[in-house]
C-alpha cells in the first residue's frame, strides 16, 4: 500500500495506528523520556539521567538568564521508604556546556553529594537503639534534628577539559560556603507539613568563579514533568485509539507517570557566562560518572552507606542531551556505548541518524510496504540538522561539528509559558506565530517533545520545509518525499504536554508529590 494515493481521509485508520505504534517503539525501551534507556543503566538507578532542559528563562524579571534542568532517579514513587531516593556520593554528576561548536565540553558544573548520619537513638528499655527511620520527627529547616540523615552536595565549574580543566568552587552567595543542604524527599505531611516552603529554602543565590552576575541553585525532588501514555503500549498497544487524530482528544488518555517524582539538578546562570566570543548558540548535555571498580565488602561498616568501595577511574556511565535519542535513534546494540560515548566521537553513531529504522518498524508492524510511511529523502538531513547540527540560522553554532546535544540560542527571547507553544518550533511554524525558543531549539518543561520526535520521525518537518527548502534541510527534504503529507503532523501520544502543572519561576519543575497526605 502507498499511501501517496491516498486520500486524507483514508489514511486516519493508519494514523491512528501508527500514533499507537510510534509511542510503543519510542518509549517501550525507556519507559519515559530517558528512563532505563539501556541495558547497564538499569541496574544503576541513581545515575539514570531521565531529562534534560536548557531554556532561556521565562520567569518575569529573569531576561538574559539561562536555565539547565539535569533529572536523576526515574519512576520515584514517593511513598519509597524508609530510605527514599539520596543521591550517589560515590558518583560524579555533570552538565556539560559546549560554547564554540567543536563537541567538546568548555564548561562544566560538576555536582558530588555527600551524606552526614547523625544516628538518632532512643531510649528503650534502658537501651539507646537505633531508629529505623531517615527522620524522627517533624521537618522544617535545612538542618532539622530531627532528620537522621542529611545530605550535602558541591557544585564546581571546570573550564575546559572536564577531568584536567580549571576548576573553581560555586558558593553561597550569603556566608560563601561551598557545600549546600540538599532538601530530604516529600516523605508526607506528618513529616513536612509545607513541603513548598522548606523546599524554597534550598533555593540559592550562587557565585560562580569567573562570572560577574549571581546563579541560583537548586538540587532536590521534584515532581517528573514528563508526560506519556505508557500503559496500553506495553500492553501491545490494547486500547481504542481512533480517535486520537481528533485534537480535541490530545488529552483523552492518561499521563501514566503523573504519580512519580525524580531528582532534580536545577542552575539558573546569566548567558554572559555561558557563551565565548559573539556566538550566542551553546551545546547542553548531562552526563554521570562512577568509579571504574568497586570491591563488595561482606561486613559493611555501621553508618548509612552501601557495602560497596569504589576505586579507579571515573567512568562515564549515563549521558542525556536530547529527548529520545537512546531510545529511538541508536541501536540497541550501541545503547550502553552511546551512554559512555562522548559528544566529539559521535561519527560513529551516524548510521543510525541518516538511515533511521523506526519508520521502517513501523511499515512491518503494519503490514505495509516499504515507503509506506518512511520518508524518501535520502540521508535524513532533516534529522541531522536537528540532532546534530542545529537549525541554521536558528540554533547552528558557527562553527559546526555533527555531534548529538541540546543547541539553544541566547539571543533568542524567551516567550512567557502563557504564549509558548507546546510543539516549540514545529508548532510555531504551523501556527503562524512568534515562539522559536523552544525544541528543539532548546526545551522548556512545556515542550510536548515526544508528539514533535513523532512528526518529525515520519517526514514531518520536511513538510514545513516546503519545496522553497526555507529551513535549510536541503532539497531532498521536501513535501513530496513524506508520504503521510500534512498528516504527519496530527500525530500525537494523547496525552498533553502542556498542562503538566510547573512552577511560574526557578527551578520550574513542581513540588513533588507526597509519600503520605
């Protein structure tokens, strides 16, 4: 079947399939955005990077700043106790800031987390034991008494090399220490009856070694913002999805993570300090390291720290810069690769850009024939560019290394989150509008980037390119090489992006939910 003859109207059975399909085999892998995107990060849990954002931010008052949102620790449940989700001490988390186009790291703010157990007993039977718990009693503070167990992180910024570079401390802005009281998880409101407000107090004015204007600083739980219809997709895709070319059912199904928090790196600094010379495009990817080796001791120590000493080299273990790369893009063969991989050596993964195999699955699981639904345009440029080039004129550094990050242009306004369209730059094209500072010219917590990875997977944006080639893909990237046509761009995972509650500020994402109400 070709689909090129057919009429729109014929082709809704299809795509209403093939919505279904492109969400199974985009998330099944990952279960989110990247959630246990490859086989040896599932057995990591603390370092599984699950998103990344960099925006220009759109809070009022905040013009010139730019965000960087690192998420950690997918699929928290919040009632995860009694020890809930602390962060690794023995591992190294990163966000990586390429300023000059040649897929290195430039900047990097290196997170490392500390754990101090005060080891709170109480008297039983003329016996002071140990509690079971992370708290005894009510929490408020920072340093509450009454948590057993608080955790401390640094934060430095390595220019250059991120193992041989110069490295500096980030401080306090008030008493200019360098470590900083990392908020304990949503354990309920027995235990923090205002979860907001004791979280608002970890959110710090920050200097910056080599910066003239003052960050703000954020590491703690949040609520995931990501948002996707997973459960029928791992059910073979079992449920009635017809109807889902309608617009007015973008939101008929249900968000499947909404119940789940993650942890979050949150730092908001001036673009001043982010971008070299008059190239206002940075590169953004997140990245966790852990020390090559480990020796499992039989008889851990007394404390709270597992029976786990680590030892070597650090060895990168996660790497996140765009959505959905691991999960749609790269073979599952190079997954744990691509993880370790650096964006400089990216070469080696380009097969799987310029000759994507998704569309391709989803002719098989139709049942139709080859360019049924995958594009004719040889080479993918369009992906290319916006995988691993950056748009020019848009989000293209000056100079141009093929390499898989988040590209965002500084220069571009921030549109306030009333206005953004949810669809970012995709959106903005269909639209008409003014709204080209979202995805993937960077990504905001409002870009729906799983509805954007659909259309664009399946020729979408060589639509928008038109026969006039007006965003550069070049002229093998045009209408007539999409055989779904305009309809490529009514497909969506039915499920909104859009109205996933945020906040209206730093650090944006929402107050996680509760263990206990």
């Amino acid at each position: 079947m070709t689909s090129s003859r057919k009429k729109p109207g014929q082709l809704l059975p299809l795509v209403a399939a093939l919505c279904a399909t492109a969400m199974g085999a985009a998330v099944a892998p990952a279960q989110a955005s990247s959630h246990r995107e490859a086989p040896s990060i599932t057995t990591m849990p603390k370092v599984d990077a699950t998103d990344f954002y960099l925006f220009n931010s759109y809070e009022p008052g905040r013009d010139g700043y730019v965000t960087m949102i690192a998420n950690y620790q997918p699929l928290q449940a919040p009632y995860g106790g009694p020890n809930y989700f602390q962060m690794d001490p023995n591992a190294l988390y990163e966000i990586h800031i390429d300023n000059v186009g040649d897929a290195k790291e430039h900047l990097t703010f290196q997170f490392r987390f500390k754990h101090a157990f005060k080891g709170i007993t109480l008297p039983i039977n003329g016996k002071d034991v140990a509690i079971p718990l992370i708290q005894a009693g009510a929490v408020a503070d920072p340093k509450a008494g009454a948590l057993n167990l608080n955790e401390t992180y640094s934060v430095d910024i390595v220019r250059g090399d991120r193992r041989t570079g110069t490295r500096g401390s980030v401080t306090n802005a008030v008493g200019g220490s360098a470590s900083f009281d990392k908020p304990v998880d949503n354990i309920g409101t027995k235990t923090i009856p205002d979860y907001a407000g004791y979280a608002a107090k970890h959110i710090h004015s920050v200097n910056i070694p080599g910066c003239a204007m003052p960050a703000k600083l954020f590491v703690g739980q949040r609520k995931d913002a990501f948002a996707v219809n997973l459960g029928v997709i791992f059910d073979l895709v079992n449920a009635p999805l017809a109807a889902i070319t309608d617009p007015a059912n973008i939101n008929a199904f249900p968000n499947i993570i909404d119940d789940a928090n993650v942890t979050t790196l949150a730092m908001e600094v001036h673009k001043s300090c982010l971008v070299a010379g008059t190239d206002t495009v940075i590169g953004g990817w997140t990245t966790a390291s852990l020390r090559q080796g480990q020796l499992l001791n039989g008889t851990p120590k007394k404390g709270h720290q597992t029976a786990a000493v680590p030892g070597g080299a650090w060895t990168q273990v996660s790497r996140l810069g765009m959505p959905l790369v691991n999960e749609v893009v790269i073979g599952l063969p190079d997954k744990d690769r691509f993880n370790s991989s650096k964006p400089r050596n990216d070469a080696q993964f380009a097969d799987y850009v310029t000759n994507p195999t998704l569309p391709r699955l989803l002719e098989i699981a139709f049942g139709t024939a080859a360019g049924a639904i995958a594009p004719s345009n040889p080479g993918r440029n369009d992906l290319v560019t916006v995988f691993l080039t950056g748009i020019k004129g848009v989000n293209q550094q000056g100079v141009v290394t093929p390499s898989e990050m988040l590209r965002l242009n500084t220069a571009i306004p921030a549109v306030p989150f009333a206005m953004q369209n949810r669809l970012g730059i995709v959106g903005n094209i269909l639209a008409g509008g003014n709204d080209n500072a979202g995805f993937p010219n960077g990504r905001r917590p409002k870009d729906d980037v799983v509805d954007v990875a659909l259309v664009a997977v399946v020729g979408g944006l060589c639509m928008a390119n038109g026969d006039t080639d007006a965003l550069g893909f070049g002229a093998a990237c045009k209408p007539s090489a999409v055989p779904l046509g305009a309809t490529a761009f009514k497909l969506h995972d039915g499920v909104d992006q859009a109205v996933v509650p945020l906040l209206p500020g730093f650090p944006y994402l929402n107050t996680p939910l509760p263990g206990a109400k």
